[in-house]
C-alpha cells in the first residue's frame, strides 16, 4: 500500500532539534541544543503534597472526563497570577487551558489561516510554532530580528499586502532562539501597526517571568487596547514542562472558536495537571519561587557568558540575554555555520544550527542557538572549552 | 476589531452534546446524555499508589519534557496489552501514545485529507470523530449503518468514486451512538473493499473491553494483513478518561507522520498520566479489573433495556447492545424527534437528538441516544419511566 499524506503535512519536517536531540541520548554528550527548564527549578515536593491531597480526598474530578474550557479554579488562579502586574485578561478576554503552549499555535492557524494565508513571523523564530503554522497551510513571512530591533519598514510592507497577513507570531521577551527582548517602544509600534492594518498579533510569552536583570517590560496583550492580541501564556518554564498545561488569554469572540478547535483536538487537557496547577499558584509563594528560578537562570547563563567570553574567538558574536534560557552565536561569515555544528556534533558538544529557526530554512544563515538552563555547570564550562577551540580551529 | 475565521473551522458547530451537558449540570437533571465511564469503575486507589510512588522516586521523569512518541514503558505495556488477545500491532507497525482517542481523529484528517477530499463515516457515528474531520476541511460521505447492517453496496459505489475517499472511519464494537457492533464477516468484506480501492480504515475502538454478552470478535486491525488500518486504542474507557490517555496502531510510516503532527499539535501527552498508566497496566490484574467494569455496565444496560421494554411504547425500536455504553432509540415516524427531546429536557431527562450523529445534521431523524453507563440505577429507573410516558403522550 503507498500512503499519500497532505499538502499541509509535506511542508513540515521532523523537528531539526528534535534529531539533534536524539544524539544527545548519549550519555558523553554535552548538550546546548535542548529548551529544557533546569530540573532544579521545579516543585517536586509541592506537586507530590498536593497530588497527594487531590487523589486521595478528590479522586474522581481529575479521573472523569471535564470541560474543554479547562477546569474553573485553574482558569480563577491563572488569571490572578498572569494579571497580578499588568492587565493581560480584561474585560471582554475570556481564557481558555490548553496543552501546552503549542497547542495554542496549532489553534491560531487552523482557526485563522485559511491554507495559503500568511503568517508574519520575527527571522529567526521559535521552530516549533512556524511547524504548528506550516502544518495548517500558513506561508510564513519573516521579518529581520536583529540586535534587538525588528525591521519595522520591512514588517509594514508586508502588512500593507493584499490579501493581508492574518496574524503577526511574536516572542517579545528572551526570545527563542535569540534571547532577544523588545523594547516597550517597539512594542507600541508594532501594535499601532496591527491597528493600522488590522491584523492580529499572537503574542508567545513563555520566558517572560525568567527576567534576572532589568525591569519588566509590559506584554503587547495588556498595552492593546482594541482585541488585538491573543496571549499565549504558559506555565512550563515556571511550573513543570511535563504537565503539559498553557493558558490561551484573548478576545472572547477568538477564545471561543479556538475552544470548538480544541473540542475537535483533544476534547480537554489532562485534569490533574490542571488540579495541581491550580492549587500550586494559590497555596505557595509564586514570586519566591519565581525569584529561586531566577537566581539559577542568571547563574548559568553568566556562566556561559563568561566562558564564552573567555574561549571563543573574538570575531564570534552572541546575544547577551537578561533572561530566559538561550544565546544566539553567530560565526564569522567565512566559516561554514553548518560544518561547524557538525564537528562539534563530532567533538560531543550540541547546538542546534540557526538556519532550522528561519522563515525559510534554505536562506544562508550564519548562526547557532544555545542553552544555558539545562546543562550542569561543569558541562557549561567543558562544552564551551571545546566550541571556543573550534572557533579557532575554523577561522 | 471583526474577526474572520477559517472555511474549514466554520463548518463545525460546537458540540450539539456538549450543549446540552451544560444543562445537565442542574443535579434536578436526569442525564442520559453524556458519554463518561461509571465513576465506580475507575481504579482510585491503584492510581493514586502508583502515583504517590512516581512523585517520590522519579518525579522529574514525569515534570521534565519528554518525546513525541510516547513514555517507552506505555508503549511497552500497552503493546502487550492490545495484543494480549489478537495481534492489533505486526511487524511494519508502529505505537503512537496520544492525549486521547480524539487526537487520533484529527492527526487522520490532517495527514490524509487535503481540503475537500473525501471521509467515508458511518451513518449515524461518533460526533466527535466527525468534527474533528470536517475542522479539517474533510468531506463526510455516511453509508447506512441500521440493524447491525452497513450497507456494502452504497459503500462500494462511494469508494469507486474519483477522486478516491481517502479514508473510512468505522467504530466496529459497540458504536457510539448505535451501540451496534459490526459481525466478523461485515469486517472481513469491508476490508476487502479497501484492498480493492486502496482507501485506508480509521477503526475507533474505545469500547471493545466493555463486552458484557458474547464473544469478543477480532478487530479490523488483527484482520489486516496489507497495511490499511490505523487503529485508535483508548485507555478512557478501561483506566479513566481524565487522563486523556490514548494508543494509535498503524503501518510505520503513517505513524511516523502523526508523530510529526504531534510534536506541532502538544508535543507530547501528559508525562504522569503515561507513567501512571504503564505502571498499572504492568502491575495490576487488568483482566480481573475489566470483569469488574463488565459486570457494572452489563446491569445497567439490563436494567435500562428493562425499564425501556416495561414503559416505552410498544412501537418504539432500540438497539440491544452487548457492550459499550449506549443505546439508539428510534421513534414511530409521526413523532416529531427534537420535539421530543426538547420535552424530556423539560421533564428534566436529557438524551443527544440523533441528527447529531449525521454526516448532515439537517437529514431527517427519528432517533435519539440513551447513555446508560454514567447514571446511577434510581435516575435510570426515574428516568426511562418520564421518557416512557412521553412515548404514550406524543403517539
């Protein structure tokens, strides 16, 4: 039997980090290609107390089957805390639990993007949601993200086309891959453009907490004042990445099309995630617990910096994040970026190469990601040895 | 701001049963409408120690991300499992770990169905599978499904059609809504109509483990040695559904390709539910556990088939089922269906209208769906006895 899958489908590709990922499965790896939080950040003891709680006095509300809107206390204690410094969900925004914040990508494609509608990303973007796009038939459209600045010129024209985007995908804080945070007034552009032009923005803010330097800069979702933005919140950075459980905060008139969407998708998100969750942000101390990851995250990543720093040739450029959990590295242009991940891929050190995080992953790309939260610190310092010397070796 | 959404996503309706759940949250309500698994047969206290176990040795197994596949150790056990009677996964095949049965639905249609191309459904069939089909732009086609019948010829006069169905969705034991279940030798020429025309079998197969009479026939999948059927295996039904915990079957490279929509969809399922359904799969007496889950749902269906024989109108037909968890009641052609419905939900009894289980809701119906495995004997008793009484009323 020859099988014939879908035009949608045959535009997405198993996931590039997702390879790497599998030959990180060696033990002597040294692995910067992962997004994972640090183990050490989570709550284990909390979430095996309340667990606990739950199975034995509540057994059947995390057994039966629920809502597809998500269970009522973790949609009462979610919203306490992503409103507890800024309005993200105000009158007329209703919020949906999904799982996982991909889940929420999946739902603005297939719920707003007819196939062959265009999509506006930043260049280079978080891979995993451009697949999300890419598999509902979106044509994605980057514009440059570079040193902190997105080209706001090249992001009007493509506005201005007809037929117009139907939303903008953006990662405003420590941006996956680059670490890169937009500035409040570039936030207040991009929505006036949004305005202008009347396309939505899909605001991702996983990292948005993970902030261990500088002030807060408000998310796009609570400066937008005319239902423009559908916020993705999520809880696995802070919480447990496991758990699988996002909040989808926007419009009601949106929230509800994407909650038919997810009727149709996994009917609702697994129950005692969402108990626990929901107990863990009403009955401990958030912000402590916010502050601990903090500390772990600008240990590591000073770390990295340092040793970067320290080993890696001088004519190598990398991000300097203030939060988050990655740096992008971008090599002279005459070494071959992708030669380059492949000995260090020889030398057991792994870092995922630029060009998968594109628009377009064919487009000449010079750049590499790496993460700081997952590696020891002996690894931080060894692998960073090892890429510091290849840096040489090749120039 | 005026939102536009999607061709594919207009053509679903939010759930027609989800809708009058919601009314059923009045405890005066009677419910016969919903779909969930008897409370009682969960197993609360095997969870809740398996559980307690995972989040004291190993919980950064269950909180850190894990692979699109599946938790290794689930798709270990429940390969044994689905093939502890037959042979459901063959050399060529591969296990997919789901969040639920519905995922299974939707990553058919996103793989195999561009927009417009065509699903071939029971009809009457399972809402859920449909919706999820038709948010993908697919087509439905329903062949007859009446008296345990499916009509072969209508059938084969669909799948000759060009361009080619693309695939047939089919609930052979104890259909939901029918509670039907398709004999060996319906299978058997069904699968031979799909060699004939290469057209793959979705077969949903949530409800096979709740035989209460007879024996057990082979599935689809067992059946099918050329790579046709993709096979949904829930854990909802059998462990709980608020897990959201499911296994799809099928040839390798249809598997492969799910596991890519996966990773763009939630990118894996929930990491306790997985560990927690593993471990009791491999350390509990499953069959004694499903006997038990058998005995429950075999006199509730006796005692509601009872009550149905002593109070309903002589002239109203019903299935008799010997598994599952409904029965398909069908009025004399001079009662007006939803009328009567929308009476009963006066009287407090909800049951699903069945056009709601068409491939076109607008056709003309005469039949509703009666749920018996979630109320408890003394609502079946109330409520069959109004229900009855309406019979008499409107004739």
């Amino acid at each position: 039997m020859k099988y014939v899958f879908t035009d949608r489908m045959s535009n997405v590709k198993a996931s590039a980090i997702r390879e790497i990922l599998k030959a990180t499965a060696d033990p002597h790896m040294i692995s910067f290609a992962g997004g994972n939080p640090a183990a050490e950040a989570f709550p284990v003891k909390e979430i095996e107390k309340i667990s606990a709680d739950i199975l034995s006095h509540d057994p059947i509300s995390v057994l039966q089957y629920g809502i597809t809107e998500g269970d009522k206390g973790l949609i009462e204690a979610a919203t306490s805390f992503f409103n507890r410094h800024e309005q993200a969900l105000k009158d007329g925004d209703k919020m949906l639990i999904t799982s996982g914040s991909q889940q929420i990508m999946e739902f603005a494609a297939k719920c707003l993007c007819n196939e062959g509608d265009i999509v506006i990303c930043e260049n280079p973007s978080f891979l995993g949601a451009l697949n999300a796009f890419k598999s509902l038939g979106a044509i994605l459209k980057g514009v440059e993200y570079k040193d902190g600045q997105l080209d706001l010129e090249a992001l009007e024209t493509i506005l201005k086309q007809q037929p117009k985007p139907k939303f903008m995908y953006l990662i405003p804080n420590f941006q996956n891959p680059t670490g890169m945070t937009m500035s409040l007034e570039v936030r207040k552009k991009v929505l006036e453009l949004a305005k202008k032009y009347e396309v939505l923005i899909l605001e991702d803010n996983p990292y948005g907490d993970l902030r261990f330097e500088g002030d807060a800069i408000p998310s796009m979702k609570s400066l937008d004042q005319d239902g423009l933005v559908i916020y993705a919140a999520s809880l696995s950075k802070i919480i447990a990445p496991g758990m699988r459980v996002a909040c989808c905060i926007g419009p009601e008139e949106i929230v509800n099309k994407f909650t038919v969407a997810k009727q149709a998708s996994d009917v609702h998100s697994n129950l005692w995630a969402q108990k626990v969750m929901a107990r863990y942000l009403t009955e401990y101390d958030m912000d402590a617990h916010i502050q601990s990851i903090q500390k772990i995250y600008k240990d590591k990543c000073q770390l990295m910096l340092t040793e970067m720093k320290k080993y890696f040739h001088p004519e190598v450029e990398y991000t300097k994040p203030t939060g988050g959990m990655f740096i992008w590295v971008t090599l002279p242009k005459h070494i071959d970026m992708q030669l380059f991940v492949k000995k260090a891929l020889e030398k057991n050190v792994a870092v995922v190469p630029g060009n998968a995080f594109l628009d377009d992953d064919t487009k000449e790309c010079h750049s590499f990601r790496m993460n700081f939260s997952t590696p020891t610190d002996a690894k931080i310092k060894e692998g960073v040895k090892i890429l510091g010397q290849l840096t040489y070796d090749m120039y």
